[in-house]
C-alpha cells in the first residue's frame, strides 16, 4: 500500500509540472495573429502529458507486468 502511494504522489507530482511547464511556455511566447500559425505550445504540451501519463502508468504497473511475465514463463518453462 505504501508502494502505490508513492507512484501516485509521483505521477501527480508530474502531473502539476507538466502543467506549470505548459503555463510558463504560454506566457513566454509572444502573442501573434497569424492564422497560419497553430497552436504549438497546444501540441507540445498534449504530447509532453502523454509521455508523462505513460511513465505514469508504467511505474505503476511495472511490478504487475514483472510478476505477470515470470508466472508466464514458469508455466512454459514445466
């Protein structure tokens, strides 16, 4: 239990950097009117969550999948 606590103070703690990242690119790029322009910030900040969302995950469920696997193989390997 005290595992899982600690991943998910982790994943928030990433979480509300990601989010504190995206707010200081925001402000330190000028603001155009370009129509062509997009929105990069935008795209950057859902690809870095992402990324983020999928260590996430993966630090959660890496013991899981590791126990998952090895009684896999056991059960191949009799």
């Amino acid at each position: 239990m005290k595992r899982m606590s600690i991943n998910l103070s982790v994943v928030s703690i990433l979480l509300f950097c990601s989010a504190w990242l995206f707010v200081v690119a925001r402000r330190a790029l000028p603001a155009q009117d370009d129509p062509e322009r997009g929105d990069v910030p935008g795209w950057v900040m859902i690809t870095l969550m992402s990324a983020i969302l999928v260590a996430g995950l993966l630090a959660i469920a890496t013991p899981a999948l590791s126990d998952l696997f090895n009684q896999a193989m056991s059960k191949v390997g009799k």
